[in-house]
C-alpha cells in the first residue's frame, strides 16, 4: 500500500545518521542512509534524483494517504529509466514523461527551455497530474454515464483501497483517467467489481472481450485499442512490482 503511518514526509528529506564518536575510519554507520536507495537495474542514474523524489511527494496534499516515495519513484523508472532528458514518439518529456500540454497548463514552460527535462520542476508536475487522476477515480463525475456508474457502485461496494486503488490511479495515469471509469462501468454493466483490477483486463488470453480494451478502443480508436490496452494493463503492475522489490 502506498500509506507509510508514523512517517512523516520529511523522514525522507533527513536520512539518520550515527551518533558514534568513533573516527571515520573505524565506523561507517556515520554515514548517511538513504532511504529511497534502489538496485533496480536502470544503472548510474537510478539514484540521482532521490532527493528531489522525496521533495516532489511532499506536494501531495494533505488529507489524503500518504504517497510512498518508492512508489512514486518506480513510476518515475517505468516513465523513463531515470533518464531526464528521454522524449517519447509522441511527444511527451523528462522524468515523468509530461506532454507539452500538461507541462503548460501546469505552469511550466517549454521555451528556450524545456522545464520538463529540468528534474526539480518537473517531479513536483508529476505528482499533482498522479494526484489529479487519483481524484478522477475517487470522486468520479456523476454527470457522465460511466462516472454515475462508478459513484453508484462505490456506495453499494465502498471506494477501491490500498493496491485497488493505486491499479486504477497509476492505470489513469497512462491512459487517463476517462478511459479507467469507462472501463470501471463496462464491469459494472458486466457485473464484475469494477474497483479489481483483473476484472477490468480480463479475459487476458481474449483482451479484446476486456472492458479496459472496450474503453480504449472507445477513448483512442480501434486501431491503437489492442497495443494500449496491453500497455495500461501492465503498467500498474510493473510500477508495483518495483516498488515491492526487495533493497
């Protein structure tokens, strides 16, 4: 789960460092730990921007659960390998891969700099769009057809928690969070759990019979339906199949 109760957000700013009074070079516990350190894989970069990894999450806002840092890193991984100068075929740039629109409307410029690719602006960017979609799915519009029916089955069910949630939030991400609560109310119609993820990407073997495909297809066409849908299907897992790996 992404809550870290009796954490608070600066314990990731400030890591411990020893007390002991020996010298240096008897003693390494002196030295500081850091607490999003990782082996992931992804080589000499994976744990330069730690720091402003941790700065970012203390912008998610209060009265919400709080946002792992370790997950929001593995986005960060997923997006693009640590890499803050990666561009997507579409256009979409920095560390947590915003498009030139989402960079703009959220205050960042594109000339004759690209804030994007420029870490500390862009990593606080990526935690208000994660917590945008993270209200899309919590509080869906009961003015549309597929958000009253999300509303309608959190008041039989309850809202989605813990993993739950954090599929659907990290699936908005991806693909928006439009696409998650059409797929949510295809399950609906279907009456499956729409707050499981599985029962939004199944039949795996047939995706094309899935409500995630049907609200990909709906969303961005038949003809990117089958490779986004397998795109938004894996990536929540694989943002927290890295954050549960071990150290």
């Amino acid at each position: 789960m992404l809550l870290n109760p009796g954490r608070s957000p600066g314990a990731w700013l400030t890591p411990p460092t020893c007390a002991c009074e020996k010298p240096e070079t008897a003693c390494r516990r002196d030295e500081p730990t850091d607490p999003l350190r990782t082996s992931w894989g992804y080589g000499a970069r994976e744990n330069l921007f730690n720091n402003q990894i941790a700065q970012a999450v203390t912008r998610w806002p209060e009265g919400e659960p709080m946002l792992d840092p370790r997950l929001f890193k593995a986005l960060v991984a997923v997006e693009s390998a640590f890499d803050p100068t990666a561009v997507s075929p579409t256009g979409a740039a920095g560390l947590v891969q915003l498009t030139p629109a989402t960079a703009t409307a959220h205050g960042l410029k594109l000339r004759p700099v690209d804030e994007r690719k420029i870490p500390a602006r862009a990593l606080p960017v990526g935690v208000a769009v994660l917590h945008e979609k993270h209200r899309v799915i919590t509080v869906p519009n009961p003015n549309t057809p597929y958000g009253a029916k999300v509303a309608d089955a959190y008041q039989r069910l309850g809202p989605p928690t813990g993993d739950d949630l954090w599929h659907l939030d990290l699936a908005a991400y991806n693909g928006g969070g439009g696409t998650v609560l059409r797929a949510m109310a295809r399950a609906c119609d279907d009456g499956l759990d729409p707050r499981k993820w599985d029962n939004l990407i199944a039949p795996v073997d047939n995706p094309r019979q899935s409500p995630l495909y049907h609200a990909v297809k709906e969303n961005f066409g038949e003809a990117r339906a089958l490779r986004k849908y397998r795109e938004m299907a894996h990536y929540p897992r694989r943002i927290l199949a890295l954050r549960d790996r071990p150290v």
